[in-house]
C-alpha cells in the first residue's frame, strides 16, 4: 500500500517525502536529456557526415534510429513503469540513455553510431513515460498539477528547440562528438539525484510485459520509414519500396492481431475507445508529423543555404526556443479560460500560419523573415497545443494504466514524427533532384514546408470534429 502511494522503503522509516518541486525538477531534466537529444545532432549533420563518410540517406537515420526506437518502445516503458516501478524505469532508463551516449560519442563508424543512436532510443523510451507519471503523482489533482504539466511540457518542448543552440555551440567550440557526450555527466548527476530523492511507485497487477507487441511496433515502423526513404531514389513502384512497405505494413498488422489477443496487452484496444484518449493522440500524431521536422529542415536550410556556421544556426533558433517555452506556459491559464480543445486548436492554427510562411522562403533571404518570424509562430503554436493535448489524452485514466497512457502520448508525436521525417526528407529530396545548389535545396525545403502545412490543416480540422467539447481541465 505505501509503494502504491508513492512512498519508498527509506521513507517508512524516516516519515520523510522529498519537496514536490525537487522531484518534478528532477523529472523534467530527465525529459529534457530525451527531448534534447531528438533534435541536437540536426546542426551537427554536416560534421558528421565528413567524419565519418555517411551519405545523406545516411543522416536521415542519425535522427530516425533515435526516433523510431523511442516510439516503438515508449508504450513498453510505460507498462514497465507501471508493474516495475516508475523510480526504478526512469533509472534504468537514464542509465542506459547515458551509456549509449558516450558509446555514440566515442563512434569511428557510421554503423557504430547508428547502433548507439538506437541504444539511446530504447534508453530514452524507458525513461520518457515515468517522468510524466512522476510529475503527476507528485502533485495533487487540480490548478497546480496543470501548472507541473505545464512545466513538464515547456521543459520538453524547450529541450527539441534548444538542441539546435546547445548543437551548434558545440560542434563549433569542440566537436560534433560532444552533442551526445555532454549526455554523460549531466545523465551521471541527474542519476545521483534521482537515487537519492525520487520515490518509488507503481501500480502493478502482476501481468507480463508485452514484448512481442513492443517488437513488432517498432520493427514496423522502422521499415515502413526506410521504404518510405527509398521511394526517392528507387520510385514507388519498385520492388526495394514496395517490399518493405508491405513487410512494415503486415508487423503494425502482426502488433494489432497481437493486441486484440493476448492476455496483458502492451496497448489495450478498448483504451481507444474512450474518446478524449483516442482523438488527442490522433492529434498529437498529425501535429507531431509535421512539427517534428521543423527543426531538422531549418538547421539544413540555414547551412546549405543560406551559409550559417553551426553555432550561427544555433543561435539563429533562440527565439524559436523561448516561444515554445512561452507557450507551454501561457496554456494553463488559457485553457483555464476557454478549454482545452479550443486552445489546443489555436495553438495549431498559430503553428500553421507559421509553417505557410516558412514555405515561402528563398536562397536569398533574410534572417528575421526566413528563420525567426516563422520559426517563432511554429514554435509558439508547438507550445500551445502541446498541453492542452497531453491534459486530454491523459485525463480520467485509471491509476494501473496512467503509465501506459503518458507513454502513448509521446508514442503518438514521436512515431507521426519519425514517419513525417521519412515523408518529408523524401519529397524534399526528390524536388531538389539531387541538385546541391541553393536554389534547388531550398525547393526541396519549401515544399516539405508546404506538405507540413496540409497535414496541420488536417490536425486541426481533426480537432474541431473529434476532440470533446467539455473536459475537466487537470
């Protein structure tokens, strides 16, 4: 009963809980490692390649190798949380996150690095659902644990856009190896602290994890996105697109069957049914599609286009970075105000205003119109949807499945990002035709833009017709 309550062994004996701030604290800085590392190694792409000698297709899996495993196993984690411990996941987590870290920091191969962008992914996936669940059963239900949401919210969302400043200071100051290695001694303290202030709960039954379920998530998603990728050089009718599509196709089949079937399922298919879950993870999917790649096209664009060092592209992200924070912080006391759904459907039409304008832009433009006027809007729109969303899909889940649920929100966003990579990079590349000029890299770019904006009209359209009208706000 106390381990259900949160409350570890040394605090049976001492009577002693640490602050609610300390462990949100803690929680968010293990999100922000997870959030971070989705996004630090974009400025880096060009060093990287040089290095080590990887091809552009290459690059694109330098991000989705971390992408795709962390979504695909993000539901497992979840469920680990909730039988294991949420304490005990988000350390395993961490610790294997920093490990692979300094792994992918020592790589002398493209593939070395592949394997340890990978090993963070699955780090990442463990650790990512329990600081949700931490925050929450930190605080109590009500204005202040909208508010830890909130700031969870922001602190992730903050890390994705502060990955392209953190990323090019690096790259410029030191190497490239050092956007993964500064991984190792911020994970090693966070760990420390985590041990010694962080409280054990679960809600476990006893049930088996799903590991098949989790395996055949993943192994789906990652070869629909590689035959997504080879669509581009090979065209879609061609056998190397057309077999893996259909092989990633029958395992996302393989996983339902296995869902519907077994006795202690990684992701219950009645959970979709109660509609708040269902509509706001459709949602974070679509937004998540299009979102996801902002960053990785606008660091390309800023250096293959328009000149920028590393750090110059970095800084060129700053303010993007403090509107996304912005807006995770302004969505409380909106929602508060007008409900959740119709911020969550501001914050989206503010995102696609910015992603219509980002889709105008030229091989010679400027920075204030180019980068941040649009990069501003996308963010800040990020940011204001985000929390709504998570509030929505969140909401009314049973105490056993709040694990499973936080880790299908950042499934829903992470796996619609990873195929948007796949999606977007593949029309990008097939527009500029294997031009390397500024002219026909920014076509390429432009164009992903223009998609992107389509599937955020789609999100909000979604939105409007799917979302309940009227939800307690948490």
């Amino acid at each position: 009963m106390l381990e259900a309550t949160g409350v570890t062994h040394g605090s049976r004996r001492t009577g002693l809980r640490p602050p609610a701030w300390l462990v949100v604290a803690l929680a968010c800085a293990g999100q922000f490692l997870v959030v971070l590392d989705v996004s630090v190694v974009n400025v880096a792409l060009p060093s990287i390649r040089t290095d080590l000698g990887m091809s552009q297709s290459g690059l694109q899996w330098v991000v989705n190798a971390y992408s795709i495993a962390f979504a695909g196993f993000m539901l497992l984690g979840g469920r680990a949380g909730d039988l294991y411990g949420r304490k005990r996941m988000f350390l395993v987590g961490l610790g294997l996150f920093t490990a692979a870290s300094l792994a992918g920091g020592l790589a002398q191969q493209g593939g070395e690095l592949l394997a340890a962008r990978a090993a963070q992914g699955l780090g990442a996936a463990v650790l990512a659902p329990s600081t949700l669940t931490i925050v929450t059963s930190a605080v109590p239900e009500g204005p202040a644990r909208a508010r830890a949401i909130a700031t969870w919210t922001a602190v992730g969302a903050g890390g994705g856009a502060a990955g392209g400043f953190f990323g090019g200071l690096l790259v410029d100051t030191l190497s490239w190896r050092w956007v993964l290695l500064i991984n190792v001694p911020v994970g090693a303290v966070v760990l420390l602290g985590s041990l010694l202030w962080l409280t054990e709960s679960r809600n476990g039954d006893g049930r088996r994890l799903d590991l098949p379920g989790a395996l055949l998530v993943t192994g789906g998603l990652a070869v629909l996105a590689y035959g997504i990728s080879q669509t581009e050089a090979e065209g879609w009718t061609a056998a190397a697109t057309l077999v893996p599509l259909a092989v990633g196709l029958a395992l996302v089949g393989g996983f339902l069957l296995v869902e519907s079937r077994t006795a202690a399922p990684l992701m219950p298919l009645g959970l979709l049914k109660v509609r708040a879950v269902a509509s706001a993870n459709a949602a974070m999917f679509l937004s998540g599609s299009a979102l996801f790649c902002t960053w990785y096209f606008i660091t390309l664009y800023a250096q293959n286009v328009l000149g920028y060092s590393p750090l110059d592209a970095g800084l060129a992200m700053l303010p993007s970075s403090l509107a996304i924070v912005l807006g995770s912080k302004l969505a409380p006391r909106l929602m508060h105000r007008l409900g959740a759904r119709r911020v969550a459907v501001l914050g989206t039409l503010v995102a696609l205003t910015g992603y219509g304008w980002q889709s105008t832009m030229s091989a010679d433009g400027g920075y204030v119109t180019s980068i941040m006027g649009p990069g501003i809007l996308m963010m800040l729109g990020a940011g204001l949807a985000s929390t709504p969303l998570a509030s929505l899909a969140t909401s009314g889940a049973a105490p056993g499945e709040a694990g499973l649920v936080s880790g299908l929100v950042n499934t829903s966003r992470t796996m619609g990002g990873s195929l948007g990579l796949a999606v977007l990079s593949t029309l990008a590349a097939a527009r500029t035709g294997g031009g390397g000029s500024a002219a026909a890299l920014t076509e390429g770019y432009a164009l992903a833009f223009r998609v992107g904006t389509g599937v955020l009209v789609a999100g909000v359209l979604l939105m409007l017709v799917w979302l309940p009208r009227r939800i307690s706000v948490m």
